[in-house]
C-alpha cells in the first residue's frame, strides 16, 4: 500500500488510491505518490489555511556549486520549471545548503523537492539527506533524517520548533554512482494559521490556548510564558522537542561543512602545556576546514610563543588547539567520529575540562584565573586521547581530586581508519565506546560539576623529526542529552 502526501501551501484536499489510479479531489500542485517506507511522515496532510514558504528567496549559503549558474539561490527561487540550471548542484561531498530565514519562526514542515520534480530522472534524487535547525547559527538539532528517498518531492512533518537556520546536509546524493547533489527546492513552512478559537486543530484539537494547550499564550499561541509546546524553545520552563540549547538540555553538533570555523570554538594561540612537556606552538594556522573535516596538523615549524604566566621560547614545532569558547555542560552523550595522527611524537586527543578553567585555558594551561586542576570544577575527562606512537589503543580516564582510574581501550591503528568514539556521562557514570562497542566504565570519582571540549595535539619530547607532519581529522563532533 502506497500512501500520499500533500505539500502544506495547498488548501484542504483529500487524495486516495484506487486500483491503478489516482484520484486527486482537487487540483494538487504538490499531490505524491511515496512508499510506505520513505522517512518522510506516513500521515496525509491536510490543513485549514496555507502557510507562506518561509525559505522562498532567503538568504543562502551552500558547499562549492557544480557551476555558478547552479549556486544555492536556485534551491529557495520558488521554481523547478525552468530546466536543469533551476536548481542547487553541488559536486562536494557532504554537500550542503545552509537558508537564513531572516528571524526565528515556528516551523513545522519541509518539503524538498529533487531531480525528478525538475524533469530528471528519477535514480538522481536525493537519496539520503538529514536537516537541522538552529535558532542561533551556532547549535544545530537534527530534526530531518532521510534515508532511501526516491521520491521527487519528499514531505518531512516535525513538531513545531522555532529556527532561524535550516541547513540541509546530503549524505547520498542518489541511487547511482552519480557524486552531484541536485536539490531543485528546499520549502520551510509553518505550522497552520488557523486564528480561531480552540486551538489549531478545532474542536477535540489540541486544546484551548493553541497548540501549546492550557497555560500557553493564547488563541493560536506556540509558546508563551508557562507552555511548554511541543517543539517549543522559548516557551519558559519548557525545552520543548528538538531544544538546541535551553537550560538542562545540552545539544551541540557541528559536521566541519562550513568554511570556516564555527564561533562556537575558540582557536588558541600560545604555547602548549609548559608543565605537561608540550612542546609545540599552537597556532590557528594549523587549523584548516578541508573536506567535511576540521584537520589539526603538527609539523616542524620554528617559532616563539609564550602564555599567560611564560614569556616566549623558542619552539621547532607547531600544532593546534580548538575548545568550546563558552558552552559547558554537566551530564549527555559526547560522540564523534576521527582519525587521529601517526608518527611519533605528536599527542592527540578530545577531552573535557572543568568549566573553572574554560577562560584560562585559551591564555594558559596553568592553574591562573580561578583554575585549579585537577581538582572539581577544573577536573577532567579523557574521551579519547592517543599517548604519542600508541596507535592501536585508546586512553579513557579521568583526573578527579586524585582519583585517576581508567582503561586502555584497544582497536585498529587510529591513524589509518576513522573510528566513532561515545562518551555517556552521567550522574556516577561513565561509560566510552569505540564503534559501538562499550570499552570502558566507571561509577566512582565521576565528576558532577560542567565541563567544556577541548581537541588538540601536543608534541611530546619523544618526537621523531622525521615522522612529521602529522595530522588529525575530526568528521564530526556532538553532544546530546
């Protein structure tokens, strides 16, 4: 059985399937045959008053287009009529579509439309793709996960979620050997319009007060003072479904497929750990954004570089250091996907620090400004750190107070395959994983107090001249709840 779906900016209309042929009670600009299978909700859709393309000639941003008469601006230009050039293609892999809707909306729906909505073949839609959202450009939820479309106009209901930022990431750009992402159409709308009293959904809908039911903002409200809304952000006392960043719920998600370096991160410029034995400068030059990864290169390279509390020396090697520039959390799930460096020498790793030291650490890596490692609040978390040539295992530990217990979790050489790497902490828990697999827990000593990410790679005195450069690549890097 087969099921359709209608586009949200046509009025009320019912579609069924009888036999061989489909009967549309009205004319359907945007009416859809899809399998039962496809992500996209399996409900039809069918609402009261339209609601506006909130995506229609925005503002966008896109990975490198296959030419420039086929940039991002095709994909929001309310056309697919015009030919092969009325549309976004992008030969990069991870391709990418980034819309700012110009002010936070509620948003409720998306509605993509691929290569055969624009006269092409069918093979060359859009296979797999996920779509986030953000309020702010910074923390993103995925709210949109695509996999196995072959449809030429795909439908994708969320509950309502206010976003400023929609950004479309292509994960198969269709179902044959062809590397172009063609997205002809990328619609953003809202949820229904419907001013009258009772709420969205009429009598037995969802309540008086809208859909944020008793308590929220009124006839028609979303997320006013006291309702929770489902979706909603700023609603108080509510984080609402797909919250990015409302107290309590720590969200973060960054894929490395804009140009350069989120705000979110601070890139240091200082010497490394002095007490440690680092002996690198780290340098924002070491840091690069280079196919869908943040690349984190250790070189020979001489230099002079100083910190807060050391006055400059003389240094042969450069390196990098991002961390978290002002987020913290306390409790969620760190996951991130790597390849780390080979050689001997260089010293990578992903890890959490205590929240005390978040302002110190871009100036000094020493106990200054109210730091004090490793003690709670300047305490830390190895998620993932590789002690110089030690390739095929893995350091999970944490330094708490005196407590330094931990594992060496061991897999193949980190240098020459990515690996997905989890951290869940929880209240008197933690637990890492490698691939799926659990390689390490701990229930005593867990810290409680919030920490931030740091990813680096220091140079240990152990170096070999010869082995350099080295480099790390981070595919990604998120936390949720």
């Amino acid at each position: 059985m087969q099921k359709i779906k209608l586009a949200r900016n046509v009025d009320v209309l019912t579609c069924s399937k009888e036999g061989l042929v489909l009967l549309c009670l009205s004319l359907v600009p945007a009416c859809q045959l899809s399998d039962a299978s496809d992500s996209s909700s399996d409900a039809q859709s069918s609402f009261a008053v339209s609601s506006p393309n909130l995506a229609l000639n925005k503002p966008v941003t896109s990975s490198v287009a296959c030419r420039a008469s086929q940039g991002p601006a095709k994909a929001v230009n309310g056309s697919v009529s015009g030919g092969i050039n009325d549309k976004w293609c992008s030969h990069a892999s991870g391709a990418w579509l980034r819309v700012d809707l110009g002010a936070e909306f509620p948003v409720s729906q998306f509605v993509v439309k691929h290569a055969g909505a624009g006269g092409e073949r069918l093979s060359l839609n859009t296979r797999d793709f996920n779509i986030r959202v953000s309020s702010d450009g910074v923390f993103f939820a995925t709210v949109v996960s695509a996999t196995g479309n072959t449809s030429n106009v795909s439908i994708h209901d969320i509950p309502v979620t206010n976003a400023r930022y929609v950004y479309l990431k292509v994960v198969t750009p269709s179902s044959t050997r062809s590397l172009d992402s063609r997205i002809y159409e990328l619609e953003v709308y809202g949820p229904p319009q419907d001013t009258g009293s009772g709420g969205a959904s009429g009598t037995g809908g969802n309540g008086s007060g809208g859909l944020t039911g008793a308590g929220g903002s009124g006839t028609g409200g979303f997320t006013g003072t006291g309702g929770t809304g489902t979706g909603g952000l700023t609603g108080a006392g509510g984080a609402g479904t797909g919250g990015f960043s409302s107290a309590g719920t720590p969200s973060f998600f960054d894929d490395f497929n804009t140009p350069s370096l989120n705000s979110a991160w601070a890139a240091i410029d200082r010497h490394g750990d002095f007490a440690g034995g680092d002996l690198a400068c780290l340098t924002p030059n070491r840091l690069a954004i280079t196919g869908g990864n943040l690349v984190i290169t250790s070189l020979l390279q001489a230099g002079n570089c100083g910190d807060a509390t050391h006055s400059p020396v003389a240094s042969k090697y450069s390196s990098g250091m991002v961390q978290w520039r002002s987020i913290n959390f306390t409790y969620g799930t760190l996951e991130a996907r790597a390849k780390f460096p080979g050689g001997v020498g260089p010293w990578p790793a992903i890890w959490l620090l205590g929240a005390n030291c978040q302002a110190s650490n871009i100036v000094s890596a020493d106990n200054i400004m109210g730091c004090d490692w490793p003690n709670p609040g300047s305490d830390e978390i190895d998620f993932i750190e590789i002690l110089t040539n030690e390739n095929t295992r893995v350091n999970q530990q944490i330094h708490s107070a005196g407590n330094n217990s931990g594992c060496w979790a061991y897999t193949t050489d980190v240098s020459q395959n990515y690996h997905t790497y989890k951290l869940d902490w929880r209240k008197n828990s933690l637990v890492w994983s490698i691939d799926g697999v659990q390689t390490c827990s701990l229930t005593s000593g867990v810290p409680t107090t919030p920490m931030f990410v740091i990813m680096n790679t220091s140079i240990f005195s152990n170096v070999v001249d010869s082995t350099l450069p080295q480099s790390a690549s981070i595919d990604y890097i998120r936390l949720s709840p």
